[in-house]
C-alpha cells in the first residue's frame, strides 16, 4: 500500500471504513460495564479477530479500539496509568491485522467530561489528554488520527490541537447529530464544518447519531456549506431497540449499501458503519461501493 491515505482521498477514490467495535466485542463477550480498550491488553486475539473480520468484509480503513482511551474514561476504569500501553496496543493489533492492505485511524473519543463553562473540564487540559492519546496512537503505527462521536464543538478542537502537537498524522473527525441533526450540545452540521474544516483536516462529517436519513441530511448540509470538503459518513445501523437487556439494530446491511451509494452521491469519500453495524453490513456497503470483500 505505497500511498498514503491523503494521496488516496484525493484520486477522489471512495474508501470504506469498518463498522462497530462496542457492540461486536459485546458480542463476542466483553463484560458488561468493561472498558473495551483493556481488551487490547488482555485479550489481543479478540481485537484481531475483530479488525480481520471487518477486513475480509472490504474496509479499506480500520478503527483502533481506543474510542474511550484518554485518560478521563480509562480513569474511570483505574486504568488512567495505562494510557500509553492502552493506545499503542490498540494500533500496533490494528496494524497487525492490516498490514499493507487497509489504512489504520487512531480512534479518539470524548473525554466523557464537561467543558468550562457547563462542567470542570478546561480547553487546556482536554489538549493535554487527548495530546497524550494521539501521541500513543502514532507510536503504536496508526496512518492517521480520527476525532470521533463529537458533541461540543471545543472539545473537537481540543483533540484536533492535541493531535497535531505531538504528530503530523493526517487527522478527520467526525461529530454526532442525533438531536434533530444537531450535536447534543447544539452544533449543526453547518458550523461544524465551518469551524473545524479550515484547521486543516483530511476528512469531515458524522458518526453514530439517530437515523440513516439524519446522515443523508448532515452530509447535505456540510456539501452546501462548504463543497471542496471531503466528507465522512459512519452511521448506526438506524435506532437500538431493547431485547432481553440487550440492544438491537434492525437496519439490514442491504439497507446500509443503498444508503452508502446517496451519501457518496453527497460527496462522502469515506463511508462505514457505526454502532449495530456488523461485517456483513461492511460487506454490502463494499460491494454497493465497489469494493468488494476478500474471497
């Protein structure tokens, strides 16, 4: 894989990124109330298996299971002095598993804090934290930096910051509109792009959030605000529903690829699956997209 991510979201080439980690590690027997990330250090053979499924099912791009690894949620776990040794292992498996066939993105989540002036957590120290995530994750060999499920426009920034003190890593993000396609902090798709596409992005867009039709519409309006961008799109597969303590998502993968094909029409150049998508929804939208799965 000679070329870089960059050098192939310019060729204007369509990537497809993986589709959900919590829900699949769920699955394959995370404890409830576990955090994820320590999977990488105790049961690495499970993280592969996951990264080599979505693989086989055509990702071009893979997730590095540290959505939660600052040190504000690991923290939360007692695992606040395992930052380093959390986020590089959870690139150097992701590495492993893709070799030179798929592009790896460091997965940086929400610290899960306030921002001043709602809540404790100041700009500075958010950079602090997710500079020390970032930092991990280009140890441990990830291609590039991914700002992942955010609400408040600030704390994107700061990770955005953070990111590029300690590494020259290409760096997307993407937010969540789930509220009426707007964050639940009340950022629309429109200032979101606005203000986070000119700090030098590779990709923008969405991730998670309520609907397939919400994404359609974030992606529209991102488009209509700023049309060179290149967008983003990481979908639920559509709204969880309880069963038997457990969520469940009805979208089939045959919906997720019909999907996939209007927002690439939008202008999205990367496009996966979030929570509730599985392998075989990756598979459709692949093979939708033209990219279609190992044999």
């Amino acid at each position: 894989m000679p070329e870089t991510l960059r050098q192939r979201l310019l060729s204007d080439e369509v990537l497809v990124a993986d589709g959900a980690t919590g829900t699949m590690l769920q699955a394959a027997g995370l404890p409830e109330g576990a955090a994820p990330e320590s999977w990488n250090l105790t049961h690495p053979e499970k993280i592969l298996d996951l990264h080599r499924a979505y693989l086989e099912a055509g990702s071009q791009i893979i997730l590095t299971n540290s959505f939660g690894g600052s040190r504000f949620r690991l923290g939360k776990k007692g695992l606040e002095d395992k930052v380093r040794e959390v986020n590089r292992a959870a690139a150097a498996l992701a590495k492993e598993a893709a070799g030179q066939t798929a592009f790896v993105a460091g997965s940086m989540g929400p610290t899960g804090e306030l921002m001043k002036p709602m809540g404790t957590l100041s700009y500075e120290a958010a950079v602090e934290a997710f500079a020390e995530q970032a930092g991990a994750l280009a140890e441990g060999g990830a291609d590039a930096i991914l700002v992942e499920t955010m609400s408040d426009l600030n704390e994107a920034k700061a990770a955005i910051e953070g990111a590029k003190q300690v590494t020259d890593l290409p760096i997307l993000c993407t937010m969540s509109f789930d509220t009426r396609q707007h964050t639940m902090m009340g950022v629309s798709p429109r200032q979101a792009i606005e203000e986070l596409w000119p700090l030098g992005l590779l990709a923008i867009g969405g991730n998670c959030g309520r609907t397939l039709d919400d994404m359609e519409e974030v992606l529209r309006q991102m488009r209509a605000a700023v049309p060179e961008a290149t967008l983003m799109a990481k979908p639920n597969a559509g709204l969880p529903r309880l069963v038997d303590g457990r969520a469940v998502y009805d979208v089939t993968p045959q919906v997720m690829a019909e999907y996939a094909l209007r927002y690439v029409e939008l202008g999205a150049r990367i496009v996966g699956g979030c929570c509730g998508s599985t392998p075989a929804h990756i598979k459709a939208m692949a093979a939708a997209l033209g990219s279609p799965a190992k044999p």
